[in-house]
C-alpha cells in the first residue's frame, strides 16, 4: 500500500488485517471516536481508500490499540 514504509509496524499490520490502507484505518478511528473529519485529496486512488473508511469497523480492542 502507498506510503507504508512510513507506517508504524501496528497500524500497516491493522491495515492488512482489514485489507484497507493505513489511512483508512486511522480515518476509521478517528470517525468511531467521534471526531469530525474531512479528508481530502487530489489523488483518485486515495480518494477512493478514503471512502473505505465508511465500510468497516474497527474493534475495541483495534481501537485500545491505536489510542
């Protein structure tokens, strides 16, 4: 995924377990934590990765996780 050798070791391992980047994974954490976000981008392909944000759910325990 794009980007990923920057990525922390845990969140490219989430990422991979939810077959989505890395930042859809962070998107997804900040949106279930209730915080409101804008993402925004020029890039289609991250555009569209962001938009995966909307279609899971990250668990408790991914959430602990992150925070």
């Amino acid at each position: 995924m794009p980007g990923d050798r920057a990525t922390p070791p845990g969140e490219r391992a989430l990422a991979q377990a939810y077959g989505v980047s890395s930042g859809a994974v962070l998107l997804r954490h900040s949106l279930q934590r209730g915080l409101c976000v804008i993402p925004s981008s020029a890039n289609a392909q991250r555009l569209r990765e962001n938009r995966l944000a909307l279609k899971f759910e990250l668990s408790e325990a991914d959430m602990r996780r992150l925070d």
